[in-house]
C-alpha cells in the first residue's frame, strides 16, 4: 500500500508511518512495524485549551510615552504541543484610562531582549483602554489562520498607547533594563525597527495561548 502524505498534522504523525488516511482518520505504523496498524481519529489530535502566561506582581501605575511599545515579562511555552498559537494579549489598566492602545507578542532570543529586529509575531487591533484599575483582554488578530510558534519558544508580550495620560500596572525594577522601543502609534511593524529604550519600569502583561499539534 502506498504512503499517503498526511497534509496537517505532519508532526504529530511522521510521513513514514503512514498507511492509509481519510478526512476524519488515518491508518499509521505502530512501535515502527506494519505488524500492528492503528487507526487514529483525527478528532482530538489537534488543539488544546487556551492557556495563559504568569504576568509580574505589579505594584504601581505608570504612563507610557504615546506610540512607545512596552514589554512585560519574557514567557517560555510550554512543550506539550509542537505548535502553538497566540489568542489574546491582557493588561491591567491603571486608576487613569484614556485613548486607545494595541497589545502584541514578541518571539526572542534573550532576556532581556538585546538584539534589534526581533518578530512582531502577533497584535490586537487598537482597543479602547477600559475600564480604569481592572484587567482589559483582547483578541489578537488572524485567529482564523493563526502563525503558528514551537513549544519551547521564548516570547515576550507589550503594550502600546496613542497617548501618555492613560495608566497601567507596573513594577519597578531592580536596575534599569531593555523595556521596549518609541514608535508611531498605529505603525506596528513585522520586527522591532528601532533602538531599545532602557528604564526600571516593566509593564504587566500576560500572553494568552493554545496548543494546535
């Protein structure tokens, strides 16, 4: 019989154990050997629950310069799944709200981020900053055809409002550390462009999750 080449879940069943597969199962090699096939429904190897990230203990509120994104705390996935996508970005809005603003995700290398040019791997659309003292989740955009990150990745999440007036929970730091970069509000780009803006203030920020294969 030949191999049929599984087209979506590539990692959860190699393309060498596959016998035979339909819309709804496939027929694999089991321990390596034709001796043993197993079916396999499809439904159920996909996808888990939505899950979250730790945010810092925030313990101040603190503005933000209009446009200027800012970071939270780096993140590390979870391996469960191969895959992973971003579904929503929460922040805790201080005791002042004012204006819009656009949550993200970043996928790094360091932590702190230190190299220029990291991805911009996920955004909300600009949402209005609501209510005041209360955590705000959105959704980030293209759910429907998500980006897919590798379990294990390291991810960081940010803010980022069209005004400085408005609030939002923080933390100081120890020392002063790469926090995030000034940009035009709105113009959110693929990879961090600019040079990074060193501070003692971290933002609470939580990145929301879930497994696909």
């Amino acid at each position: 019989m030949a191999i049929v080449v599984l087209d979506h879940f590539p990692f959860k069943f190699p393309v060498d154990n596959i016998l035979f597969k339909t819309d709804t199962q496939i027929l694999y090699k089991n321990t390596g050997t034709y001796a043993s096939p197993v079916f396999q429904d499809l439904a159920g190897t996909q996808g888990g629950t939505e899950e979250s990230s730790t945010p810092i203990t925030d313990t101040s509120d603190n503005a933000i310069t209009s446009g200027g994104l800012r970071f939270g705390n780096v993140i590390t996935l979870p391996t469960v799944f191969k895959m992973y996508e971003i579904t929503a970005v929460e922040w805790i809005n201080g005791a002042s709200i004012s204006g819009n603003v656009i949550g993200g995700v970043c996928i790094i290398d360091t932590d702190p981020p230190v190299n220029e040019g990291i991805l911009i791997i996920a955004q909300t659309l600009s949402a209005t900053q609501t209510p005041a003292s209360t955590l705000q989740k959105v959704s980030v955009l293209n759910t429907e055809n998500p980006l897919a990150v590798r379990g294990g990745a390291k991810l960081i999440g940010f803010i980022m409002p069209d005004n400085a007036s408005g609030t939002y929970r923080s933390l100081v730091l120890g020392g002063a550390q790469n926090i995030g970069v000034n940009l035009t509000y709105g113009g959110v780009p693929y990879a961090i462009p600019a040079a990074y803006v060193s501070s003692t203030i971290q933002f609470s920020v939580k990145i929301y999750f879930q497994g696909l294969f």
